[in-house]
C-alpha cells in the first residue's frame, strides 16, 4: 500500500498508519482506524457551562457529535477559525467526536523502530495519551491514544452533556 511519502508496507515491515495533523507549530498524528471522515470547521451550537475548549455540539446527518478543540485543550496558542481550519470526526469507545485542529497533512506508515517511548515529564503534566514520538524524514510526530484523551475524565462530562442535554440546559 502507497503512503503519502512513498513508503510501501513492504518496506517498513510492520508499520503502523496515522492520520497526521498539526496544532500551532508541532505535528501530531492519530491511529488511521479511529478516523471516520475529515471535514471543514462549522458552526457549533455551545453547551453551557463546559470547558473552553469543548466548544459545544454539531448535528452530522442525526447523530449529534461533541466537538473538542485540540488546539485550546493543548494550550497551543492564538486560536482562530478560518477556511483550513479543520474537523477530524474520530470513531473511540463507541462515541463520534470530532476534534478541531490546524490542519491535517498526510496519512503515513511508520515502522515500529521508528517511533520511541514517550518522555516521563514528571506527575505535573499528563502524558498518558501520548504513545510515543515518530520520526518520519527527520521530522518529529507526537503520537496521540485518542482513546486515552477523549475517555479521561475531564471530557466524560461530554458524554453527559450529550446523552442528557435537558439537564446542562441554563438560561444565560
């Protein structure tokens, strides 16, 4: 199979596939499977009183889909929304959500001996969701359990505020 860099299965072996994205300067990548379909920024509509950066809910052809910015999560910068600006609908622990990103790049095949262990950052900074680091012609890739992210703690409050909107709705 072709990837975007000219890789095929049989030269790297037992490569792994990831949908590879940026926010702000760094360039992140997600298991290819967990990808359901990518497409541009929308409107949402805002749920009250959630996280900045969950930033509310978007109705993809009846299945109402938690929309999360990575960007604000990540704590990457100036955050704007424009024409590039993009949504990944992801598919992880039975739930559709979509992740808001800079941009999305490639789909690429990285060979086992190329991605290393995340880096212990101390019990400040939590780091369960990274994988690991990939190189792919001399660039880094931070390698992301969407699972992990997405199933924490903070962002079960999505699931709730979705199966029970009635109970989230206030009047501002």
């Amino acid at each position: 199979m072709q990837t975007g860099h000219g890789n095929t299965d049989q030269a790297t072996g037992d490569a792994s596939e990831y949908l590879t994205f940026t926010l702000g300067s760094e360039s992140y990548g997600i298991d290819i499977l967990k990808v359901q379909e990518i497409r541009g920024y929308d409107c949402v509509t805002r749920i009250a009183n959630t996280p900045a950066f969950i930033k509310g809910v978007i109705n993809l052809r009846g299945v109402i889909v938690p929309i999360i910015d990575l960007r604000i999560k990540f704590d990457v910068g100036e955050v704007t929304y424009h024409d590039f600006t993009v949504v990944i609908i992801i598919n992880v622990i039975g739930k559709v959500v979509g992740i808001v990103v800079d941009g999305v790049s490639d789909v690429v095949a990285l060979p086992a001996q190329s991605i290393k262990p995340a880096p212990e950052l101390g019990a400040s900074l939590d780091t369960r969701y990274i994988t690991g680091l990939g190189t792919l012609n001399d660039e880094m890739l931070i390698l992301v359990d969407i699972e992990k992210l997405i199933g924490s703690d903070e962002l079960q409050m999505v699931d709730n505020t979705v199966e029970y909107p009635e109970r989230e709705a206030v009047n501002i």
